[in-house]
C-alpha cells in the first residue's frame, strides 16, 4: 500500500480512539501540576514570559484596546499549542487544515471590524476612501479598499497554513530520505539526520512565531479600528 506524504495531516485512530485526544494530555499534565497558589519557578517562568508577550503584543494598541489582552493571549497560546502539537508522535497538527484556520480567522478579524464600526463608524468607513482621491476614481478606489478588507481573513488563514504545512511536508521528505539511505549509504543518511533535527528545531520556531505573526495581525487590525 503506497501512501502518500499529505497522509501525516489525517487524524490517526487507535481502535476507534483519536490519538490527538491522547497527545493533548500532556500540555494540559505540565500546565496543571503547579498549584496557583504556590509560586515556584516553572510558574514564575511561565507568567514572566506570558507578561512579556502580551507587553510585546499591546504595545502598539491604544489604551482603549487594552481590554482586550486576555481575549488575545488566549488566542496566542491556544495557537501555540496547536501549532506544536503535530510535532508530537503519532498526532498530526490541527492548524494545517484551513477550515481550522479559517474558523479562528474569520470570527476574530470580524471582531475588529464590528468593534470600529460600533465605537467610530465614520473613521471605519473612511478607511475605505483615502482622503483626496480623485472623484473618477472614487469607485474603483472603493472597490480595491473593500477587496483588501475582506481579504485580511483569508491572508490569516492561507498563511498559517502555508507555512505550517510547508514545514511539515519538508520533515517527512528529509525522514524519508534517510530511511531509505540507511542501508545503502549510512554516511549521507548521518547527515540527513542531523539536517532533519534542525528541520524539526526550525518547525518548532516557526510554530511559535506564525503564532505570533498571527495574533500580531489581528492587534493591528484593532488598532484600525479603536
């Protein structure tokens, strides 16, 4: 049976039972052993470095905004935890299936929008006409500016899952090789292995900083509108 490399993006079962469900054990295990009421280091680390990202991410937001720090780093860390999950064993990545990415794309730039046309829907719509645009191109210019409103989802979308699926693919290339390359020529297969734990660091930072970039977007987009 030949199977093809996009086999990794399906759900792997174990007698009917999805092993994702078995691999998302183990985050949740090392989030929940540190009571909240006992400071350690792992719990320092982690607030330290929660307080660090969302003082990065809200920099550029107006005060206004601020509130809506915790709907954000929600957002980050449960992309981060997705992202990384598929680097796991016998588990795949949730966040190489558009529809995943477009159900957390859509409804969130959605939240943008409808915040600025509910707290200045003058300057919301004036985003779609620049000031001093000529008048014959008024229409035109309108209807490019609302193509690249409505666009914005799915660039967060095809992004995320571009890069996601890209770096995968490129794991599963490099692993192939050196299986088949063992036997016959063990020194190039030494080198490809150690090419594919590079692979695999690079996948681990690009999971986190497509996260990132992600949720980033998103800030600038409310920043528009606040």
């Amino acid at each position: 049976m030949t199977l093809s490399f996009f086999d990794q993006f399906n759900i792997p079962n174990l007698l009917g039972i999805p092993l994702t469900t078995l691999a998302m054990t183990l985050p949740l295990i090392l989030c929940f052993t540190t009571s909240r009421l006992i400071q350690n280091r792992y719990s320092a680390i982690q607030s330290s470095l929660i307080f660090i990202m969302a003082k990065q991410m809200m920099l550029p937001i107006n005060p206004k905004g601020h509130k809506w720090t915790s709907t954000l780093m929600a957002l980050l860390l449960l992309l981060i935890f997705l992202n990384t999950l598929g680097l796991l064993p016998y588990t795949f990545t949730p966040t190489t299936q558009l529809s995943m990415n477009m159900a957390l794309a859509l409804p969130t730039w959605l939240m943008t929008v409808l915040t600025g046309l509910r707290n200045q829907p003058t300057v919301t719509l004036g985003h779609l006409l620049p000031e001093g645009t000529p008048t014959p191109l008024t229409p035109m210019l309108i209807l490019i500016e609302t193509t690249s409103l409505f666009i914005r989802p799915i660039a967060l979308g095809v992004r995320l899952t571009a890069n996601l699926t890209a770096g995968h693919l490129l794991i599963q290339l490099t692993s192939t090789a050196v299986i088949y390359m063992i036997n016959t020529m063990t020194m190039t297969a030494t080198l490809t292995f150690i090419i594919l734990i590079l692979l695999t660091c690079l996948e681990m930072a690009v999971a986190l900083i497509q996260a990132y970039v992600f949720v980033l977007l998103l800030t600038l987009y409310l920043q528009e509108n606040i």
